[in-house]
C-alpha cells in the first residue's frame, strides 16, 4: 500500500505498471484517473490539507478496503496546490487475483476519498472563489458500503 499527497502530477502508466511489478499472483487491476472538470465556468481548483491528517486519513481508507478485499497492491495519490481544469487531481490503483475485488475496492476508495478525505476545496470562477462541501451524491454512494 502506497498513499501520497503531492503538488506534482504523476505518470499514470508509471503508477499502473507499478502495481503488478515482479508479481504473478495479481490477475485484475481497477483504476481510477480523476480530473479537474472545467464545467460552469471553473478557472482553477485549489485543495488545501493538514499534511500529517491527510496522509493518516488516506492509509485509513486503504486498510478499510484492505481488509474488505483480498488486495495484493494499492496505490493512491491525491494531488494539492492549485489546479486548472484538464489537469489530474487523484489516482487509485487496486491489484488482486481476481477483478471483482479490483473494481469494487477501487469504487469503495474512491467513494471513501470523496466523502471522507481531509481536503478543503476552492474552486474560483469569473464571478469569484467559493468553498466547495462534498455533494449529497457523494454522500449516498458512500452509502452502499455500509
């Protein structure tokens, strides 16, 4: 399991191939690429965080699906700092033998991140900048993993 809070982009086949190296026992692995929508008007996004909180945060999540799931590798990076629209915010990498636990414990982090994660966002338009809470649909697909 590998978390990481970061200002710099990463490379997305670099981060998937990592997930499988050297390893024989992995037959799926589910990814998950999120990033910065530019709908109504968006400029940039900016998240802030507590480093030391953020990163614990994460490993939680991770060892929540860990233990749901029999998982051979996870990888999960959440960009900070500002970012403008088209660029990559988050990336969650599931390896297991088989691909029902790769999806759904890739959809559970994410759903968990979502949610659940430490991050404060702004998002700022041509009208200003503005606060973001997590949405009501966020909430209810966490939902399904109670």
């Amino acid at each position: 399991m590998a978390v990481s809070v970061q200002h710099e982009d990463f490379d997305l086949a670099a981060e998937t191939a990592a997930l499988s190296a050297g390893r024989s026992d992995i037959g799926a692995i589910a990814t998950f690429l999120g990033l910065v929508r530019g709908d109504g008007g968006l400029v940039a996004m900016s998240l802030e965080h507590y480093p030391a909180m953020t990163e614990k945060a994460l490993a939680g999540i991770v060892a929540q699906a860990e233990a749901r799931w029999p998982l051979q590798a996870v990888r999960v990076i959440h960009r900070v700092g500002r970012l403008l629209p088209g660029e990559r915010i988050v990336f969650v990498g599931v390896a297991s033998s088989h691909r029902a636990a790769a999806f759904e414990a890739c959809a559970f982090i994410m759903d968990y991140l979502k949610t659940r994660a430490p991050f404060w966002k702004k998002e700022e338009t041509p009208e200003g900048a503005r606060w973001v809470d997590a949405r009501d649909s966020d909430e209810a697909a966490l939902a399904r993993w109670a």
